[in-house]
C-alpha cells in the first residue's frame, strides 16, 4: 500500500509542490547512507500519530452494529485528506481484516476543511480527527469477541508531504460494553455532513464554470460564506477565485471547472458547510447533496 501511495504521488506531481519529490527522496537517502558508511539508520519520525478505537456500547454480540475508528493525531502545521483531497494529495486508506460473519461499511468522513496553500488547495483535517467506520455482525456470527485488524496508509503534509502508514488490532468482546471512547465518536458523526433533500437545487455548467443553486440550507447559514466540496475529484479548482452570493433563502456559486475534468456527471454528491471554522480538526458540521445537473457539459479533456 505504501507503494501504491507512492506511485500515486508520483503521478500526481505536477500538481504537487516541488518540496514533495524532496521529502519522499530524503527518507530513502538516509537509509542508503547508513548501508553504505556502516552507521544504523533511524526511521524519520511520524507527523501523524495514528490509534485505532472502538465503541460498543452493547457489545459485539450477533446482529449487533458497532463502531471502529481511526484516530488521527497531526503535528501542528500538517494535515491529512479528505475522500477528495483537492488540488493534490490521497485520501486516508483502510483495509480491514475481519472474522467472518464480521463486514465493514465506509468511512463516516466528518466535514473537511480548506487549507489554501498559493494558488493550490486541499480539502482535509489538522488537529485530532477521528475517521469511524460502523461494522455489522452477523445473526449467525459465533465467537466470544470480534478481533479487528487494520491496515492504513495516509499522506501527511505540509508544504512538503510524506507517505505514512500503520497497522493495528483491537479485540472487542462479544459480551459486555466498550465505550471508553464514546464521546470521541459521537463529536466525530456529529461533525458530519447531513444528508438533505436536493428538491429545487440545480447545477447548471458553462465553459469553464459550473453554476450552483442550492436550496434549502440551514437558515442560520444565510448571509454567512460558505465552503463547496464536490466529493468527485478533478471536477473543479480548488485553489481557483470563485464567487457566491444569497438571494434571500438561496445560496448560489460560480465555480471554475478544472482543465483536466474528464467527467460530464448527471448529478454530483457535495457538501457545503461554513468557511473558515474555528479551531481544528473536522470542520463545522456541513450539508450533503446529491443535485442534479441540467444542461450539457463543455467538452470534457
């Protein structure tokens, strides 16, 4: 996996700052150094620390639905990504090995933020976050606990970035409660986008823009900026002026499409939620729609 971010990155470099290749090169430099002059090696110290939690409240008996979760832990100045990540980066991967009878849903992803870097932007979490994931046991499933093994790979950055990865367990019994951490998991599913009707909301595309009219927001949001995250990737430009404007319960947005979209989609999943959030971590608790496109698409790159 740690390979696969790799290569990812690498295609991906033309949109990644030059300090990237340096930070992937250096740890690989090091290590050569040590092998050649004799001298043992020490591995670079991680930005992100990384700790897999549980809440079972009920325990993990058959039938029953519990969470698991990774906590990440950046180093002030560093931050990880989103399920789209922006102008650059990777998302946080996690594959799990389960008992059978035991299933893994996806990442619960909590509400990202905008980190502005030049003409760049990335959409992604500093501070604390927590990435839950619900898992569902079986009627039938047989055994006195649920034994959980992760693998993760996450890209941590700065102006640089670098490539990190762990691997964890966890054993949850079948009967009794784990809910050590559950003030963890419920601050992580409240910061996260609520899905909503798209009734009478349109996104209209034009040469070079796509045109947003949502309906429906929460009524404190209006008159207060908001943020747009388009959850495809490589549509628009993250980094790029746009403008948006309130008429009256109305939100609307003008938004500059990528050069390099390859997509034309029918209807788009985005959440928007209020710009600039205080604090870290997750940001402010968003809305999530899936709109409907009307009109045709510029030709696509």
């Amino acid at each position: 996996m740690l390979q696969k971010l790799l290569s990812c990155a690498t295609r991906s470099a033309r949109r990644l700052l030059p300090a990237l290749s340096l930070s992937l090169l250096l740890p690989l430099a090091v290590q050569a150094q040590g092998i050649l002059g004799g001298a043992t090696s020490q591995t670079p110290p991680q930005m992100v620390q990384a700790e897999l939690l549980a809440h079972a409240p009920d325990g993990a008996a058959p039938g029953a639905k519990l969470w698991v979760g990774l906590q990440l832990t950046h180093t002030p100045e560093w931050h990880t990504y989103w399920k789209n990540s922006g102008d650059s980066g990777l998302p946080t991967e996690l594959q799990w090995t389960l008992p059978e009878g035991v299933t893994a849903g996806d990442i619960a992803w909590p509400t990202p933020r905008k980190f502005p870097l030049g003409t760049l932007a990335n959409y992604g979490y500093d501070g604390t976050v927590l990435l839950p994931v619900p898992l569902t046991v079986a009627p039938d499933f047989k055994g006195s606990h649920v034994d959980v093994q992760l693998y993760a790979a996450w890209l941590a950055c700065r102006k640089e970035c670098i490539p990190e990865e762990g691997r964890f367990t966890l054993r949850i019994p079948v009967q009794g409660s784990t809910a050590l951490n559950g003030l963890a998991f419920e601050a992580a599913l409240a910061a996260g986008p609520k899905d909503q009707p798209a009734a009478d909301s349109t996104l209209t595309p034009e040469p070079g823009f796509l045109n947003a009219s949502l309906a429906g927001l929460p009524a404190a949001w209006q008159g207060q900026k908001l943020e747009f995250f388009p959850e495809a990737t490589g549509l628009i430009e993250p980094g790029a002026a746009w403008t948006q404007a309130w008429d009256g319960a109305r939100w609307t947005a003008r938004v500059p499409l990528s050069p390099q979209r390859s997509d034309s989609p029918a209807q788009l999943a985005l959440v928007v939620a209020q710009a600039n959030p205080p604090g870290e971590g997750a940001g402010s608790a968003g809305a999530r729609l899936t709109v409907p496109v009307q009109g045709n698409w510029p030709a696509a790159a």
